[in-house]
C-alpha cells in the first residue's frame, strides 16, 4: 500500500540571501474542504489551491492575527473566501461549488477577466491592513502572490501543486505549495530570476515529487535549483502545527446573524410556514435547526 505523507506546515528564513519561504502538504485539509462544500473537480481544484496558498501566506501573520482573502471572478466560479489564521486555521468557500454544471475547466470557470482580491488582515476584530489588488492570474495562488507584492508590498510568489483523484473519501491525492518572500536587504533582481525559476516544470517536479515525506530534502533541491548552485546558504527548517479547517460557527451565532439581517417580524414569518428551518453556515457547509423557542 502506498504510503501517504500526513499533512505539514513549516518555514525558513535564508539570511544570506534574504529571502523566507514556507512548504507544506495540504492534502487533508484540502479533501475536507471538498468534501464539505459537494465541491466538483473544477470547483474543488481552485478550492484546494485556494486553500494551500493561504495556509502558506498564513505564516506571516503575527499571533493572534487573521488574514480574510476574496477571489473574485468575472466566470460561473464567481468567487472564493479563505480565511486563515496564525494559529493554522482556516475555513472558507466557493461560491458556485457545481461550475461544472456551466464550465469544464477552471480557464472557463474563472473567465477572462483574471481575478480580483481583495485582504484584510486583523487582530481580535481590530482591522490592522486591508488592501485590493486585479490581475491578470486566475489560479488564487498566483493572484495572491501578486497581491502580496502589490498591495502588501512584500515582494512574493507562490507555486502550488494540486493532484486530485477519483475517491470521494479522499478526493485530493496531493496538494503540495511553496511561498518564496523578499526580506529587507534582498537583491531584488536576483529575487526575480528566483520567482521565474520557481514557475518552470523543473520546480513543479521537485514539489510533487520530494516535498511529500521529506521537506527539509525537497527545499535543499528547491534552493540549489533556484539559485544554481549545490553550496548553498545556511538555513533551518522550523516546524509549524499542521493547517486545518476549523470553522467555529454555532447554532446561537448564526441565529444572531439572521435575526440582524432578516429582523424579527421575517424569522416569525419564516417560522409560520416552517416551523424547523435549517440556517446552514457558508464557510463550512454545517446546518443548524431552530425553532421559535430559541427567538429571544
């Protein structure tokens, strides 16, 4: 049997070259995510990219931070929020979880138009840094390394590796993904030929091939082939809890939210023609019941 590699999350900073990067495995968190939201194949592979890049962009958040991402397209996908924290974290959805019912390729799915994204970046609520950015790119990893570098300001690229399968149990066979970021004092014409290599098919192997069991190996490959070279500089691969989808929804709080948005006189109404009905949470697909003894 086919030994599967758990799902992992780690980073380095490689000081000679200022540069910091972030690997990690993705798969199920990735199959969760699909399986939650009866995602198809074209849904479910922006969904598991979607997921992968922000896991990786969430280990720049400082403690207690949260990063809210939103691609948004002009295609039948329509859009995907993400939400990840610096605790590895993450719950989110796409809009049009069945595209396949209007489009047969995420080319199709996501239009022309490329994606637009807009982040917020908070703490306990307090927003500390929002920001929007429109690109060319419709993969969400390549959007939001543009948006990074653009509307964060923090030079940046993402090369995500998705293989999905035929296993409704486990539908994603690998979801593997790297963030390469600039640090003060980096050679920034070095970094683009880094970013450029990190697109080519040679850097796509390295990641599906040696990043499944053996990180620290697959970013030695990584390095000496981004920066051609076998001496390469110091680094340390440091250890980060493994990302994970966790919503933290419950029955009272969205009860709440359709009380706010609604108001009393339409949940009555709502109420008189069903006395059960189902308020279902859009980030993890979860269905609560209620009645009018939980109206306050």
């Amino acid at each position: 049997m086919e030994h599967v590699a758990q799902d992992y999350l780690s980073y380095a900073v490689v000081k000679e070259e200022a540069v910091r990067l972030a690997v990690g495995s993705f798969r199920e968190l990735a199959s969760e995510t699909i399986i939650r939201h009866d995602a198809d194949p074209v849904a479910g592979r922006l969904l598991a990219d979607a997921f992968s890049s922000a896991a990786l962009t969430g280990t720049m958040l400082g403690r207690g931070e949260r990063l809210s991402v939103r691609f948004g397209y002009a295609g039948p996908a329509g859009s995907i929020v993400v939400d990840a924290g610096s605790d590895g974290c993450l719950r989110g959805f796409i809009r049009n979880p069945h595209v396949m019912e209007e489009a047969d390729s995420v080319e199709v799915a996501c239009g022309e138009d490329g994606a637009t994204v807009r982040s917020t970046r908070s703490r306990h609520g307090r927003i500390l840094r929002s920001g929007e950015s429109k690109s060319a790119f419709i993969l969400p990893s390549s959007a939001l390394a543009y948006h990074l570098s653009v509307s964060e300001e923090i030079e940046s690229e993402l090369r995500c590796e998705i293989e999905l399968q035929a296993d409704p149990a486990e539908p994603v066979k690998s979801a593997l993904g790297v963030l390469l970021q600039a640090m003060p004092g980096c050679d920034l014409s070095e970094f683009d030929h880094m970013r450029r290599k990190l697109q080519m098919p040679e850097a796509g192997e390295i990641l599906r091939t040696r990043f499944g069991s053996a990180p620290e190996e697959g970013v030695r490959l990584l390095l000496a082939f981004l920066l051609e070279r076998m001496d390469l500089p110091a680094f340390q691969l440091q250890p980060l809890p493994a990302a994970r989808f966790h919503c933290g929804c419950s029955a009272e709080a969205l009860r709440k939210t359709a009380l706010q948005i609604l108001g009393r006189e339409e949940i009555e109404k709502l109420l008189a023609e069903n006395p059960n009905p189902a308020l279902r949470c859009q980030f993890c697909n979860t269905e609560y019941h209620f009645s009018a003894a939980d109206l306050p």
